[in-house]
C-alpha cells in the first residue's frame, strides 16, 4: 500500500508541474512523433500493454524491464512533403543500477531556397532536429512498475537554433490474471534553455495520457482505450475564424454555431482513441484505431477521407520484430510507418544451443 501511495503522490506532483506549464507554442514538436509503428497503428497515443513489443520502451518508460536488456530497435517514417525521421534504441540491464534505454531521435525536413528581401536567391539551408532520451524502469512489485525519460532535444533551423531538456515520468499496472493494464504518462515537462529568440522560451509539447487495455479471456482479441490532452478541455475551435461555420441563409451574417451541448461532446471524444487488436497466431498481431481529434482537424465538407483511422500488423519470429502501420489524416496524406528490432543476447543464444545441438547430432 505504502508503494501504491508513493506512486500516486509521485504523478500527483509532477502533473501539478505540467498544469503550470501549459498553454501558448511549443517548441520540439517532433518528441511528438510516432517513432513505433504499433503506436502509431493504435491512435499515437498512450496505450496500455505489457508484453515483449520493444517498440513501446521509450514512449512508456515504466516498460523498460531487465527482459529488454540486449535490445536493439530502429524506426523510421516517410512523413508528409517528402520530410522524414527515424530512431535507433538499445536497452542495457546493469546490475545494482537497474534497467535503462537510450534512443537517439533524428527528423529531416528537406532544403529550401534562402532568398533576400527583393527575393533573390541566396543558396539553400536545411531544418533539423535530434533528441537524445535516456531512460530508466523499475517494477515495484509483480503488478506494478515506474520510470522516467530524461530528453535532450536540439533544432536547428537555418541560422536559427534552440537547445533544450524535459522528462516523462509514467506508471503501469498489469494484471496477469484478467490480462488487463492501466498505464499513466505525463510527458514533456520541459522546455527550452537556449531559445530560437532571444528571451522567449517556449515550453515542450507536454501532455498527460491515460491508457486502458485488456485482452480477452476466449478470444484472441485485446482493445484499448487512450485518453490524451487530459490537462485541458476545450479541444476544438468555435468562432469567427472557423472554416466550418455555417450561416444563416435569411442572415448571411449571422453564424450558426453549434450548441453548448454539441461543444461538450465534441471536446469528449476528442481526447479518447480507440484501439483494436486480433492475434490471430503467436506471432502475428493485426491492429486498427479510430482518432476522433484527428478526424474533425482533418475534415473537409467536401471530400470525405479515413482521416483518424489506423492499421497496420507487428510480426515476432524468433526475437525479431518487424511492425508497419498507416495512418491517415488526409487524402494523399497517409504516413507509413516501420519498425524493427532485436535481442542481441536471444540470438547469441539460440545461435550457441544450435551449435550444440549439431555437435550432439555429430558425436551420435
């Protein structure tokens, strides 16, 4: 008990510091970023599952466990505009230490044209970020398990650049028995220390998410339920500026907007994703999610798409790991996602029993 109120005072404290930091831009928009096609597949945002996926180490850092130690995992991703990022983990156990991970984050956005006011050009220059996370895990007991990220994250953007740290900190709850997780994050509570400007920092893009999942007990399917943006309301938009808003056509002037009732659910389904999971065989795992924030900052009256919608599958074959998924936010906008990794220590050691077992086949 004495663990569990630790835990909670913990959470408690550090989503006290979040609050404090919400609100206005943000800066290393690309801590966002799905860098694990499984994530990516299920919404982008937390999910709740405990098994041997090392794609989900670094987003939850609770996970990091001495069963990960040897791991070695790479993620990419073909963004938008021909701009693109990719990531590359490995995850150590030390013992009287505890288990760690460390994962470099890299993004390119392409060169563009450098003019001069009158717009003649004057060379190209390039935009770049790249993060550095380092981060620990430790389970308190067989049900639950703590960590945190430390992030050190850079940007250049042509003579522009910024310098800057946060952390994560996250708690998961697993229950072996009715096969059901819980996992809390509060994530980027941070910001700049050298600015782009001068005396203007900006803080990182923190957030708090919470995460529900259970597989069923005689079926092999598991569902999940995400809840992000939870250190504010309103998600959407209404007002003057609004795209969307219609007019009364006896009033052209007069805006119709929708009630406060429409506002309430609106915002409601906004911070929840929905995620589902069909493990068809040991080693397979098919995945489909729905986001509703996406859908409505994607919609266009006029051209209906799958914005919000997810998919993708995640193959284990003998300790190596290859997931893909798609998501779509528009027509001709659909980012594919990949990710691959392995255990260093499983493959030495299915590389030495093979060994040994054709000597024992020679010596017969």
């Amino acid at each position: 008990m004495r663990k569990q109120l630790t835990l909670f005072l913990f959470f408690l404290i550090l989503m006290k510091t979040g609050f404090s930091q919400t609100g206005g831009n943000y800066a290393y928009g690309f801590m966002d970023y799905k860098f694990s096609a499984r994530l990516a597949g299920l919404g982008g945002s937390l999910i709740a599952v405990k098994d041997n996926d090392r794609s989900l180490i670094m987003y939850n850092p609770s996970l990091i466990a001495p069963e990960f130690s040897g791991s070695l995992a790479f993620g990419a991703a073909d963004y938008f505009a021909h701009t693109g990022y990719a990531s590359a983990m490995y995850a150590q156990t030390f013992d009287k230490v505890g288990s760690f991970a460390a994962e470099m984050r890299c993004a390119g956005y392409g060169e563009f044209v450098r003019t001069d006011d009158a717009g003649y050009e004057q060379g190209t220059f390039s935009c770049n970020d790249v993060g550095l996370t380092v981060g620990w895990g430790r389970p308190l007991d067989s049900c639950f398990s703590i960590g945190a990220n430390l992030k050190l994250m850079y940007s250049g953007y042509e003579a522009y650049t910024s310098f800057g740290f946060a952390v994560d900190v996250a708690g998961t709850y697993f229950n072996e028995k009715k096969k059901i997780a819980i996992a809390l994050l509060a994530k980027n509570i941070g910001g700049e220390l050298k600015p782009f400007v001068s005396g203007k920092h900006n803080f990182a893009p923190f957030d708090i998410q919470i995460a529900f999942s259970q597989r069923l007990q005689f079926v092999p399917i598991r569902y999940h339920i995400s809840l992000h943006s939870l250190y504010k309301w309103k998600m959407g938009y209404v007002g003057e500026d609004d795209p969307l808003l219609e007019y009364d056509a006896l009033s052209p002037h007069t805006a119709k907007y929708p009630s406060k009732f429409k506002q309430g659910v609106s915002n409601f389904f906004r911070h929840i994703n929905f995620g589902l999971e069909i493990i068809p065989a040991k080693y397979l795992t098919l995945f489909v999610s729905y986001n509703y924030n996406q859908n409505r900052e994607m919609y266009i009256p006029q051209k209906k798409s799958m914005a919000g919608f997810a998919y993708g599958f995640m193959l284990d074959i003998k300790s190596i790991q290859f997931g893909f998924s798609r998501s779509h936010y528009a027509v001709g906008a659909t980012p594919n996602y990949f990710n691959f990794s392995v255990n260093i220590y499983d493959l030495s050691q299915m590389s030495k029993t093979k060994k040994q077992k054709k000597l024992e086949r020679v010596n017969f």
